[in-house]
C-alpha cells in the first residue's frame, strides 16, 4: 500500500508537455521518462503513469498492466489557480473539489464505493478569508456535523470546536506567545488531553482528565542542551508507574515498570549507531533477551530467548511488506516454520529432528 501511495505521490511531480509517460515497477524505483510509447507493450508495464494537457486542465493517469487504476483531474483558472479537482478509482468517482479564484476550497463531495453520493463539505471565510467553518452535509442538505474555528492576529489556529448534531464532541485549544505554543488542549465527550510546552518548545507534561478527575500524568526531563534525559508515566486509576532514561544521543536505554513502590521488571536497551541490537528484559523470575540484526540498515533477524533458551527467530525477507518467516524453537531445537507475506500466514512447516516432516499452505485442509 505504501509503494502504490508512493506512485500516486508522483502525480504531483513532474513538469510536463501536452501527453507524457513515465513507468516504474513494483518496488517504486523513481519513475522513468518515456520519449515514446511505440516500443512499450502497455499491458507488461507494471505502472505507467500517463500525464495530459487540455487547455486548462491536467489528467493524471495511472495503469497497472495495462488496466486503469486511478485518475486525477486538475483545472485551472485563467491566473492559473486550481479551480477543480476530481479523483476516481477503478473508474469510479470518489471525490470532487471546487475551488475560489485565490485557490482556496469552497466546496468537497465525496462518493462511496459504488458511486453513490456520501457527503458534501462547505468550507466557510470570514472578511480576512481566514477560514471560520467547516460543515459536513448530507445530500438533502442537512448538516451533519460542523467545525468552527478561530484565529490570532499573527494567522495562527487558537482553537476548533466539533458539532455533530448541535452537540459538541470535540475541542481543540493551543495557546502560544510569539508563534511558540506553551499550551495544547484536547476534549472529547469527558475526557480531556491537556499539553504543556517548555521555553524550548518541547513537551514539559501531558495531563489526562476524566471530567475533572486526573487520571494520567506523563513528565519531561531534558539536560541543559534541550535533549531528553527521562520520562514519567503514571496511571492514577491503576498506580502503574513507568520510568524511561535515554542515552546521549536520546534514545531509550532504560525501562522500569513499577506497581506503586514494586519494581515488575526493567528491560536495557542496546544500539549500533542509532539501531537497537539488543534489548534485555528482567524482573523477578523474569529473563528474556531479544538480538536485532540489519543488512544495509535494514532489519534483517530478530532473535527471542527465554530464561536463556531459543524460543523463535523471525527473519525478514521484506521489512517493509511484513514478509518473513518465524522459526519456532522447544528446547533449543526447531520444531515450526511459519511464512508470512504481507503479515498474512501463507504457509506452516513442521520439523523432526531438523526435518521437515510436514507441510501446509494457506488453503489446504
């Protein structure tokens, strides 16, 4: 998903003439630049991106194989401001935008998935243009929910307030004196996020309430440079109380878990460079280790152990579509593999003595 959000971001890139071509693959290299299409079998290109110029209009199309996977339509004004924005998806419509001659949003639809009208978003200014609402409309035109706002004299946000229904179910409050924000408040229904900021713009506390009852603190510590040296968490409902210390270069090197006074357990934190290698967690009768190994900076093995015995090993064959497969160890010997692409299990493997003895893929009885 990301790699296609990758792709889609490139609608946005390029400077273009009247029809132009770009391709790329399914590990989202950077997009090429076609001079010609003549020699492209367009079904064998993985994505192609297909960029036109009609008069005041820009039409963004993107293919997979030769099938059409989204397009973006663009229009402009004779200041060439956008005016009109529209996005479809496998050849449905799911949104559609209009715009003031200065750019700014007067009016959203979006659609659902069949193509059916959802909803509609007015977007409303005040004299200065500074935007005062935001209202969600249903198509017989009734308001189903509405978000003010209000602004400082320097164009800074002071707040939002949430309206479904003429019932308020959220704020949002910043306080800020020359352009830094000292205060951040939160709400929705009882509960309230209250955010404090130090001289140097960093997080001092966050502060939960339950109405008027505060049931969560979390604190800051910095040194005298601005970097994080410690952090409070504590959960007055439960007394569990968690204690963070950061190394020099403002990672986490210590974790301690507390029940009021009693220490549970404390778990060391260990880096190459800015990458965890190993983790340590102890506690009473408590022993577990975790190794982290990369190849180019990526992650490449996790290693678990238990009271000093292997208990799995999880190798990534992509990080960064949750491909890997998990090794699964009684005694220090394997006895399960298990291989996951996209996070999803497609296959389980059974071992005897180092053997495979037995073998399932997803879908097999």
């Amino acid at each position: 998903m990301r790699r296609y959000a990758f792709l889609i971001f490139l609608f946005l890139s390029f400077t273009i003439s009247a029809q132009d071509y770009y391709l790329s693959n399914s590990l989202a290299m950077e997009m090429e630049y076609l001079e010609s299409i003549d020699d492209i079998v367009i079904d064998q290109v993985e994505w192609l991106l297909k960029v036109e110029r009609r008069d005041k209009q820009k039409i963004s199309s993107l293919y997979k194989f030769g099938i059409e996977q989204k397009v973006i339509i663009r229009e402009y004004n004779s200041n060439g401001t956008l005016d009109f924005y529209s996005e479809s998806i496998d050849g449905i419509l799911i949104e559609e935008t209009d715009y003031d001659d200065d750019g700014k949003i007067l009016e959203s639809r979006t659609y659902n998935n069949d193509g059916t009208f959802d909803s509609l978003w007015n977007y409303l200014y005040d004299i200065d243009e500074e935007l005062l609402k935001i209202e969600k409309k249903d198509k017989s035109g009734s308001v189903l929910s509405a978000i003010d706002y209000s602004f400082r004299d320097d164009g800074s946000i002071r707040s939002f307030f949430e309206y479904e229904e003429d019932s308020l179910k959220h704020r949002e409050i910043w306080n800020s004196y020359n352009g830094e924000i000292s205060m951040e408040m939160k709400a929705g229904d009882l509960l309230r996020d209250i955010v404090y900021y130090n001289d140097l713009n960093k997080v001092d506390s966050i502060l939960q309430y339950d109405d008027d009852l505060l049931v969560y603190e979390e604190k800051y510590y910095y040194d005298n440079k601005g970097q994080s040296e410690k952090i409070e968490k504590y959960n007055y409902l439960t007394s569990y109380r968690i204690e963070i210390l950061m190394n020099k270069n403002g990672y986490i090197s210590t974790e301690k878990h507390y029940q009021k006074e009693l220490l549970l357990f404390t778990t060391q934190y260990n880096y190459n460079d800015y990458q965890v290698i190993r983790k340590e967690k102890t506690g009473s009768g408590l022993r577990e280790k975790w190794l982290y190994f990369y190849i180019d900076e990526q992650i490449s093995e996790e290693v678990y152990y238990k009271q000093g015995v292997l208990i799995e090993k999880k190798k990534y064959t992509d990080p960064e579509t949750g491909s890997y497969t998990l090794e699964l160890f009684n005694k220090g010997e394997i006895f399960m593999n298990l291989v996951f692409e996209d996070d999803v299990k497609v296959r389980e493997e059974y071992f005897e003595g180092g053997e495979i003895v037995r073998s399932r893929d997803l879908g097999d009885l």
